[in-house]
C-alpha cells in the first residue's frame, strides 16, 4: 500500500483528499487491456468520461483549472496504469488552449473531451524542432477569409485516434516566437493526414501529422494572431506540474513493488529486507519520492492560489520528479534481480514508461535552462 501521508499537507484540500480516496476505489475495478493500445486508450477515455474524472481536466467559463486535482489524478492513475494516466493527461493538454482561452463555439469540444466522447490531441513539436517552440516552421497562410496550414507535426500523443487537435503555426506577425499561433483542428479537415504512426518503448499512440493545404475558417484561431506561443507556454505552466506527478505515481508503484519483494526474497537464510545496504537503496527511494512530492505539490498549489504564471516551479517540479522517479525505478529493478527486466513483472514496464517522461513537454536539461533563466532574472 502506497504511502498516503502526503494526503495531509497543507498543499491540498478536503476536497482533494475525497477526490484521492474516490479515484482510488475507481482504480480498484481498472482492467486494461494492453494487446491493442489505440483500442485501449478508447475504452479508457470513455471510462474515465463516464466516471466524471474527466471534468478536471478543463474549466468552465470564468473558471480556473484546479491544477491539484490534476496532479492527484495523474498520480494515482499512474500508479496504477501507465495508459490510464495517458489517457487522461491528454484530454487536458489537447484541450488546455480551448480551455484557457477559446471562444464559446471552440469551447463546445470541451463537453464532448470532459465526457469522453471525443478524444484530444496537442500538435506542438516539430522534426525540426522539439523543446524549442520558437524555431517551429509550419506555416498558416491566411486567404481572405481562412487559413491554409502546410507542414508537419511530429511525435503527437493521440495522433491516429484523436478527433480534435489543437495545433501550432507560424502566421508570421514576428520572428521567433512572436510569429506563432494556435488552430483548433477538427482531424477529419481535409488536408490534415497521419504521415506515420510511431513505435516506442512504452506502447502510446503516437502519430507523426501532415498538413497539406489544410484549410480552416478564421474562427479556428484560438486566442488572437501572434499568440501562439504564449498561450503553448500557458498551457504547459498547467501541465508540466502534472507530469511531474505522473512520474511520481510510477516512483510510488516502483517503491511498493521494491518493499513487497524485500520483504518477501530470501538472502543468505533471511529477508532481503534484513541487508542494511537494501535498506538504504530504501531509504533513498522513500527520500527522492517524498523531495518530488513536495515540488509538485508545492508548483499546483502556487498556480491554484492565483499566481499568473509559475514557470520557475513547474521546471522544477517536472525536473526533479521524473529524474527521481528515474532513479528510484532503477532501483527496483536492480533490486529485483533478474525479474525486473522480465516482461510480465511491474517494475519491467515502469522502466519503459519512466524515461518518456524525461523528454516530453520540454526535456530535462531544457528545464535547467528555464530555472537558470529564471533565477539570473531575479525570479528565484
């Protein structure tokens, strides 16, 4: 039994604290078939739809996202599926635009995302160009009344099963970052076509997106010309705390199967328990969960009480959770012996799902430079 303890601080709520207890007894009846990921990743946005866990994933008009209740979410379904955790994370960051600044007609998605009818794609990396939003080249030509999107997105979660997409291209009000803009993309708009599906360690569905004369009304545009990347950068202010709690959920899951087999592995006519130096590479792993914790915790909180952006603290939520979730998963499986690289057991598959997590919405050593900039700048 993982851990609960961190329930009581100050950082959350009662509110939360149902909300964790509920989710857990959800969890209790999860079953998820991982024979056919995109098969999967339906029936798990319908479920979670249907149980109403979706709802967090956005705000209603006037509203704000309760970034906690994302966190705890993303923990907890981590914990106890990877694809779970996928699933929902995605209904949020696909529609976090929408959510943060659409018009009424765009926010009519979010009914359908927060039910789970549909399901959410965010279209922001590029071949050329991944951490670095700024050097994005694929353009949205404007014609009269419309724009005309060409170019390609790559490595997009939901790409292939998502029937919406929020993407990101130049529109050319400025160099860099100043020339971008947001589109909601309906994926049955002609000219929007899934180039490849991409394969990686821990099956999610991943699309590599081709935009050929793709053509959208004006009322496409989310937010106003130019703005593309402030509001990319808003949205990950939401959302990078939130991986920072999924990798913590995995480090929980690692640290529970690391306890139950210590616990129960003879060594030398005792419990592999009884060895001070297992126990340390506890004690390391029960310190590293409980530090990323309190950084993830403490950058959701700071964004619920008002604070208009928290750069500075979801960098270092998102860096410090996934490294330590990295190492304490190494750990585990080094504690396992030779069943922790063997397919079937839950620290094999916690390997595969961690190290994504080091590169996605922005990698690690992208996040030192954000915390160095943030700190030469006077913020820290």
């Amino acid at each position: 039994m993982s851990d609960k303890s961190f329930l009581d601080w100050p950082f959350l709520d009662p509110a939360h604290r149902a909300r964790a207890e509920a989710l857990e007894a959800w969890c209790a009846g999860l079953s998820v078939d991982h024979a056919d990921t995109d098969a999967a990743c339906r029936a798990l946005v319908a479920a979670l739809g249907a149980g109403g866990w979706l709802q967090a994933t956005a705000a209603g008009e006037g509203e704000r996202i309760d970034v906690r209740s994302l966190c705890l979410t993303r923990e907890i379904l981590a914990r106890h599926d990877g694809l779970a955790d996928f699933a929902f994370a995605m209904q949020g960051l696909g529609m976090g635009a929408v959510s943060l600044f659409g018009t009424g007609p765009q926010r009519d998605w979010l009914a359908e995302t927060r039910a789970g009818r549909a399901i959410a794609g965010f279209a922001l990396t590029e071949p050329g160009s991944g951490s670095d939003v700024a050097r994005s080249t694929m353009t949205a030509t404007r014609r009269g009344d419309r724009y005309v999107l060409d170019g390609e997105k790559t490595y997009i979660s939901n790409g292939g099963i998502a029937e919406v997409y929020t993407v990101f291209a130049r529109t050319g009000e400025g160099e860099g970052a100043r020339g971008l803009s947001a589109f909601l993309v309906p994926a049955d708009t002609p000219g929007l076509e899934v180039a490849e599906r991409i394969e990686v360690i821990a099956p999610h569905p991943l699309a590599r997106l081709r935009f050929d004369g793709c053509e959208l009304p004006e009322a496409a545009m989310i937010g106003a010309p130019g703005q593309g990347f402030r509001i990319a950068m808003s949205v990950l202010d939401v959302f990078r705390p939130t991986v920072g709690a999924a990798a913590l959920g995995f480090a929980r899951r690692a640290l529970d199967e690391a306890l139950d087999r210590c616990r129960g592995r003879q060594l030398f006519g005792a419990p592999l328990s009884d060895l001070q130096m297992v126990q340390g590479h506890l004690a390391d792993m029960a310190l590293e969960i409980d530090a990323a914790a309190l950084l993830v915790y403490r950058a959701a909180w700071a964004k619920d009480r008002g604070a208009p952006r928290i750069t500075r603290e979801a960098a270092m939520a998102k860096l410090f959770a996934t490294e330590a979730a990295q190492r304490v998963i190494d750990r585990a499986v080094q504690l396992h012996g030779g069943d922790g690289v063997r397919k079937g057991f839950a620290v094999e598959s916690l390997y595969r799902e961690i190290r994504a997590l080091r590169i996605y919405e922005g990698a690690s050593d992208v996040q030192k430079i954000v915390i160095a900039r943030a700190v030469l700048g006077g913020e820290g």
